[in-house]
C-alpha cells in the first residue's frame, strides 16, 4: 500500500512552477542550465543519476529509487531523507501539496 496520497495534478502544476521551477525542468531533452537535475524521466530512476549533473556525494551514494513514496517522503523535508544533498529546499510540509507535485510530475516526466 502505497503512503502517497492521490494527488491532484493541476494544482500540483501551480506548486511546481511557483516553487520548482527555478531550479528543475521536467521537458525531455532539456538541457537548460538551472541549479537542478532535470527531471524527465523521474520515476524509477536512481538518485544521483543524470549525465551531465553534478551531484552531491549524498545523492550519489544514496541508492535511492525515485517513486511515489520516496517522492513522498524526500520532498517532506529533503536534506533529512538524503543527508548533504546539494538541494536547497525546505520542503513540503503539507501532505496534499507533496502529492499533488508528485500527481504534476507523473503527468510530465513520464
């Protein structure tokens, strides 16, 4: 059973864009220099795992496999679920909102 709420991708859109965006694309290709990964392709994919970015040895050796849950959990609070990471976000603190981000990015990463 998965921990991650349903999610409602339109206002998770809205959440992206006034709070992601300035550091992630999601278009496949997109090789915009932000201070983020892009993240075409999210789901299933390794942590630490985009040619051409340069992580922190945290997200480099965390092994993690991005999905709803750890999603979920990563984007409560980002720095406790992968200790040094480079990324500098507080957080989402509200479950809705972390799941209507994940629901956003469902629809354009895949």
């Amino acid at each position: 059973m998965s921990k991650c709420p349903q999610g409602d991708a339109t206002k998770g859109e809205a959440l992206f864009k006034s709070r992601c965006a300035t550091c992630h694309t999601y278009e496949k290709g997109s090789t915009k220099g932000l201070q983020g990964p892009n993240l075409y392709g999210l789901f299933g994919r390794t942590a630490g795992s985009v040619p051409g970015y340069s992580y922190s040895p945290g997200n480099l050796k965390s092994g993690v496999v991005w999905g709803d849950d750890t999603l979920f959990e990563y984007l409560l609070n980002p720095k406790k679920y992968i200790p040094k990471t480079k990324m500098n976000f507080a957080g989402f603190k509200s479950e809705t909102d972390r799941a209507d981000v994940i629901a956003f990015l469902k629809k354009v990463t895949v």
